[in-house]
C-alpha cells in the first residue's frame, strides 16, 4: 500500500513533465526531466559522465546487484563476434563491452582460424571503443593495462561523437552501444550514423535501461529508482544530480517498441528486442541487409 502511494505520488509529478514535452521546440531537448536547448544538452551529459567516469563500474555494480554483467554477456552473445572483424563499440569508454568482444574472438580463434596465428588475429581484429568524453577513454584504457592489454593493436581508443562519427561508410561488421544512446541529443542521427558506418550483413545492438510494465514491479522498480540510486550515487560516487539524471533519463527514453520502430525507420531490418528482468534492460537488435 505504501509502495502504490509513492508510485502515485511519483506519477503526480512526472505526468505534467511528459506532457511538457509535447511543447518542446525544434531548438530544445530534455536532460532528464528538464527542458533545455540542444546546444546545451552534450555539455551538461559531458559533465556528468566526468563526474562518474572513476566510479562507474562500481555504481554499476552496486545498482545492478552485478546484473550489468550478465546483461553485456548477452549483448555479446547476440553479436556473434569473430576473428579479423571490424566492430564499433559506442559509448564504450570503460572498455567493458569491448574487453568481452575482444575475449570472445580470442576464445573462438582456434575454432574459427585453426591456420592462424595469434598475432595475424591481433593484426586483423579491430575493436574501435568510441566516446566523447575522454575522462571515460581513460578509464577504459587504464583498465585495459590493468588486463594486460595495454599494447594490444585490436583495441582502438577514439574520442567522437555518436551523432557524427568518423568512420568510413560500410566499415565495420558490427556495431554496439550499451547505456549510452539515450544520452544523446537526437536519437535518429546516432541511428542513421550507425547504419551508414555498417557493412551489409553488419548487426547493430544496443543494450539499454527501458520500461517495465508488470504494476507490482513497476511500482517496485519506481521507488527504487527515485529513492534509492540518487542517495547510493551521492554515498558512493558523492554526487546525487548525476544519478537522479540517470533515473530521469531512462523515463524519457522511448518505450521498447518505439525505439524499435526507430531502428527499422532508419534502415535496419530483421528488428527484434528482448526484454531482460521484465524491461529493466532491453537488447534491440538490427542488420543491415
């Protein structure tokens, strides 16, 4: 009963937030729930995501209860990855998705390339994490020392943007972006980007923080979110804005069939999601055929 008046209180006052959105101008974006204008929005997610980059994982996990690291699992096991492909991994700055790409294609190279030798794999894999925020890149490419791979040649470390990547048309055989595209200031643009960059036959799969619909979880899920993760965030990370931006940001986030009808819009087939711990996460899939 306490959980049902919290979950009205809350919608209470996010309803008249959705509704605002309605009056947004072409010139104006949301950060959570507020409205502010687009040129605006990548400084302030920037400041953010400077703010978290040295606590990140372990907000993850410390949020998650460690989920996040099943939920990239699945990611990658959906990719299908192999040895000498081209990948872009967005919003990858912490190397998390990529170390597991990279772990992938070493566990199957044998399999797969039984002539080979490790280094031809390390020479004609490509992994390229890309991040516009460099506090990220350098958390990731601490990590990567930290593993060892800290000279590895498949890894690539690039500082750009998702809406206007610099990479060559039909380049890369896959493409992923885990917690990262609804940050962005137009979603079409990073579809669009994604697409022109893949090969034919090239997948695209983003993993992302979505909607739950079941009333009891949602409630549940709701009041975990506004009450629990900003007061962990500025316990552990000493910053509570961020996290409330985090929780902001995932409400504003379209729903799993709309985002997937804004993936086939942009020129992916074979379009598919699968909802993790009842659309908490959702993995939205696409090819470029």
């Amino acid at each position: 009963m306490a959980l049902r008046m919290i979950a009205r209180r809350l919608e209470s006052k996010l309803q008249p937030m959705f509704s605002s959105a309605s009056l947004l101008h072409s010139h104006a974006t949301s950060f959570g729930f507020k409205e502010v204008r687009e040129e605006d929005k990548s400084q302030m997610v920037g400041n953010v995501f400077t703010s978290v980059a040295s606590t990140y994982d372990l907000m993850n996990d410390l949020m998650s209860a460690g989920l996040h690291r099943l939920w990239k699992d699945r990611l990658v096991s959906k990719l299908h990855p192999f040895p000498g492909m081209k990948h872009l991994d967005v919003a990858g700055g912490t190397g998390d998705v990529a170390f597991r790409i990279l772990e992938d294609i070493n566990s199957t190279r044998h399999r797969a390339m039984q002539d080979a030798t490790e280094d031809y794999l390390h020479e004609e894999t490509r992994m390229y994490i890309c991040d516009i925020n460099p506090n990220m890149l350098n958390v990731g490419k601490k990590r990567a020392i930290e593993r060892g791979l800290g000279d590895n040649k498949a890894l690539i470390w690039v500082e750009g943007d998702a809406e206007s990547l610099k990479f060559e048309d039909n380049s890369m055989d896959g493409y992923t972006i885990a917690f990262g595209i609804r940050n962005v200031t137009h979603i079409e643009k990073v579809l669009a980007e994604a697409h022109r960059v893949l090969r034919r036959g090239g997948r695209f799969l983003c993993l992302e923080l979505s909607h739950v619909d079941t009333p009891i979880f949602k409630e549940l899920y709701d009041y975990y979110s506004f009450s629990v993760i900003p007061a962990m965030g500025e316990l552990v990370a000493g910053d509570r804005e961020s996290y409330q931006y985090l929780v902001e940001s995932i409400r504003r986030f379209p729903a799993q069939e709309k985002f997937a009808s804004m993936i086939a819009d942009a020129g992916f087939q074979k379009v598919e999601y699968e909802n993790l711990v009842g659309g908490v996460v959702a993995i939205h899939s696409g090819m470029k055929l």
